[in-house]
C-alpha cells in the first residue's frame, strides 16, 4: 500500500460521528418521553443533561479524531447510547423519587470521559505496559485489600469492598479488575508457549512447568481469597471467569476450562455451606415468594417486568420506583418495565456491539499482549452484563455486580470508560494502516523515511513505514 493510497483510505471518523449524533437524537427524544408522558409538557431546560452528554461525547471524539483516528468507530457510539439511555433512567427515577442521581453521574461520566481522553492522548504505545507485569499484581491485589484496613474500609449491604476517604465512597476492585487484566496479559503472554510446550506431557495433555505456573495461579488465588472475605462473591466470580478464560486464549487448551469448570463448582458448594450470605441469595433465587419482606426487591422487579410485557410502558409510565435499588442493581429491571422486552434486548444487543468489536480488535491485534488484553476487557463486559441481568430477570443468583454504562455508581463508570479507552488505542494501533515498500531505502534521497524497527524484530518480511498520522511524533 503507497502512501497515498494510506492517505485516501476512510478511518471511520465520519461514521463514528454520525452514529454519536444518533445516540444523543436517542438521548434526547427519551428525556423528551420522559417529561411529556408524567406531565404533558417539557419543563425548561430539560434538554440541558443531553446537551452536556452531547458535550462529553463530542469531546471523546475530537481527541481520538486527533490521537487515535484509525480506532474502532463503533465502540464510543454504542457507548455513548448505553451511557444516555442510562441517564434518562435515573432522570426519570429522580423525578419519581425526588433526588438528584443525574448530576453525580454526569460528573461521574465527565470523570470517565477525561480518563479516556487522557488515556487516547498519553498512552501512544500501549506495549509499554507489559514491562510491569508484577507491579502491576501489586498494585492490583493491593487496591483489593484496602477496604480491610481500618478506618478507610467500609462495609455496605453486608459486603466490606468500599474505601471512605475525605466524604467519598469509592470502589477499588472497579480499578483493580483493570490491573490484574493487564497483569494477567502481561505474564501469559510472556509465557504462554512456556505453558504449552515447556512441561511434562501425560498422555494427550501438557501439562505446564510449577515455575510457571505458581506465579500466576498466587495472583488469582492472592485475589479470590481477599474478595472471598470481603464477601463480595459477585467480583469474585467475576475475577475468577477471566482467569479461566484468559488461560484458554493463552494456550489453546480446553483443560484449563474444564479444570476451571470442577474448581468453581467445588468453590460454590463449600461457600455455599459456610456463608450464609450465599445461602439467602440462592434461597431468594429459588424460592423468592418464600419471604416476601427479604425479597421484595426480586418480586417488584418481576412484576415490574411482566407489567411492561413486549413493547413497554413507555417512558415515564410505569413504576420502577417500587423496586429497592433500581437506579444500581436493577436498573435493567425498570428499562424492562418501561421499555419492554423489546427495549431490554435492545440494550442487550448494544453491549453484544461492544464485545464483538472488542474481539475483532483482538483478532487484529498484531501482538500477544494485545490479544489477551482486549479478549479480557471484553469478557470483563460480558460477564458482568450476563450475570446482573440473569440476576434481574432469575436466570441466575442476583449478585452485587453493575450494569455497565445504565447503573449509578461513578466508580464503576470511571472504570468502564477507563476500559473502553484501552480497548479504542488497541484498536487503534491494530487497524492502523502500514505502508511497505523496497527492501534498499536510499538514507541520502529519502532521510526522513522511518523504518519500522518494531515490525522488523516482530518477523516482518522486509522494511516497514508508518503511516502518516496527524500528530504522530514517530
């Protein structure tokens, strides 16, 4: 590919914008619902929270336009339209309930929207992460441990896993699920033909070396036993999910997901026999009208649900205040009540977009670490949508895990963003263009020429340049 021809080729910027335009129509016309379905009218400046997602949103486009302009143009969209429908929810619970949710989580979004532009901005080359394999664990398995330590740790609905410092509450395993991800990219992929190829083969399976294994399964293990007694089972499960799965994308080996499979069924029934924590969520998942004072949450959001049917109450009519907690562990309970099956599948579809360019990012990625990284992040999503909205709808036991981009709380937003903003410069770097050219390189007629001494070392056939790229200081 010539260089002009690298110039001439679409980055998908074009696209990205008229898809964000669309997603603030959408934000827009669902206040617009909101106000006119519970009073009949649009009070003033009812289009101000729109007008400042509009804002967040633009801006994240103008700095990956400047700094990532070869990024998936999907990815911000889908969540630009998940974190609106998210805002006119907890609008139209704040009008029912008389509180003001919309204004933290615009300053939560704004928050998680300047990580990403400065994470698009600073981190050029993401690769540079992967040097810091085990202080990455550290700092990883240190965040998980603070909120046991006394005086800053909090215990909030039976779960120790808040920090409260200077007035705030602060989640730290939101950050730390997005450390140990890069923690685990790193070392397996600095060590994944180690763990294939380097062990003791019994029979048709390998079975991979004590030193290079103990160090990863001590990061997992280190992490599950300060979540287990911290009793927050939900990130656990969670932790625990994308170590297997991480594993398997690693090495190919079906043994690890089978191992993972026994592990955390042999996990779930001896939790299940000593904390009684565990006992009352499976209890409420199998018998909720055993107890109607216990599970109440439950049964409204199921009623809720069934009152909504397939196309929904609409905006505004329906009563998802009735449920405790809606606007955080039941936030798709209400967009069920008011918006349908119909609507709820909709949503589900968006975060589908999210996870499937994600995987496309990984199947693009010209590195290992780059691989593992993006698979993680993106089945960091898919586990946490699965199991809240299994717990919602009781396809699974509720757990205490958000919705990403709809629930209120500003410490798993700031950390969704934070997430997105990798999966986009990992993107970036994958779908980025690069031009090859002769083998011989006159340095005298062409000295500004930059070899790719990168693609070199990474097996390339001959020279490589760069693309051009406004900004790009290479």
């Amino acid at each position: 590919m010539s260089p002009a021809a690298v110039e001439r080729r679409p980055t998908g910027r074009a696209a990205e914008f008229w898809l964000l335009l669309f997603a603030v129509a959408i934000t827009l016309a669902a206040f617009a619902l909101v106000n006119y379905n519970r009073d009949g009218s649009l009070p003033a400046n009812w289009w101000m929270p729109t007008a400042i997602w509009a804002g967040l949103l633009g801006a994240s486009h103008i700095f990956i336009r400047w700094r990532a302009k070869y990024a998936d143009p999907v990815i911000l969209p889908c969540v630009g339209l998940l974190g609106g429908i998210g805002l006119a929810m907890q609008y139209r619970l704040d009008l029912a309930a008389n509180t003001n949710v919309v204004r933290t989580q615009l300053i939560a979004m704004a928050v998680g929207v300047a990580a990403l532009i400065a994470i698009v901005v600073w981190l050029r080359d993401y690769r540079v992460l992967q040097r810091y394999t085990f202080v990455l664990a550290i700092v990883g398995l240190g965040l998980l441990f603070m909120p046991l330590l006394p005086g800053i740790g909090a215990t909030i609905n039976g779960s120790r896993i808040w920090l409260n410092l200077f007035g705030y509450s602060f989640q730290p395993a939101e950050v730390a699920k997005i450390v140990l991800t890069l923690a685990f990219a790193s070392y397996l992929a600095d060590r994944s033909e180690m763990l294939t190829g380097a062990g003791k083969k019994l029979g048709p399976i390998t079975l991979p070396r004590l030193r290079d294994i103990v160090p990863l399964f001590a990061m997992f293990a280190a992490g599950i036993l300060v979540l287990v007694f911290q009793s927050d089972f939900g990130t656990a499960m969670l932790f625990f999910g994308l170590f297997v799965m991480m594993m398997y994308v690693a090495t190919d080996q079906k043994l690890y997901v089978i191992g993972g499979l026994v592990a955390f069924a042999a996990a779930a029934i001896l939790v299940f026999q000593h904390a009684g924590h565990i006992q009352v969520r499976i209890d409420s998942w199998l018998h909720p009208f055993s107890n109607l004072d216990q599970n109440g949450q439950i049964i409204e959001g199921q009623f809720g649900m069934a009152w909504g049917g397939l196309f929904g109450r609409g905006w505004g009519l329906g009563s998802p205040w009735r449920i405790p907690l809606v606007s955080s562990d039941f936030i798709s309970a209400a967009i069920g009540e008011e918006l349908g099956l119909v609507g709820l599948v909709a949503v589900l579809v968006i975060y589908t977009f999210i996870v499937a360019r994600g995987i496309k990012t990984a199947l693009m990625a010209r590195d290992s670490f780059g691989k593992l990284l993006v698979c993680g992040l993106s089945f960091v999503i898919v586990l946490q949508v699965t199991a809240i909205v299994g717990g919602v709808t009781r396809l699974l036991p509720l757990t205490g895990l958000t919705t990403p981009f709809l629930s209120r709380g500003g410490s798993s937003l700031i950390a969704n963003w934070v997430m997105m903003a990798i999966i986009i410069v990992v993107s970036h770097q994958a779908r980025r263009p690069v031009v090859e050219f002769q083998p011989f390189v006159d340095l005298e007629t062409e000295p500004t020429a930059a070899i790719d001494l990168a693609g070199l070392l990474e097996g390339g056939i001959g020279p490589r340049v760069s693309a051009p790229e406004q900004g790009d200081d290479t």
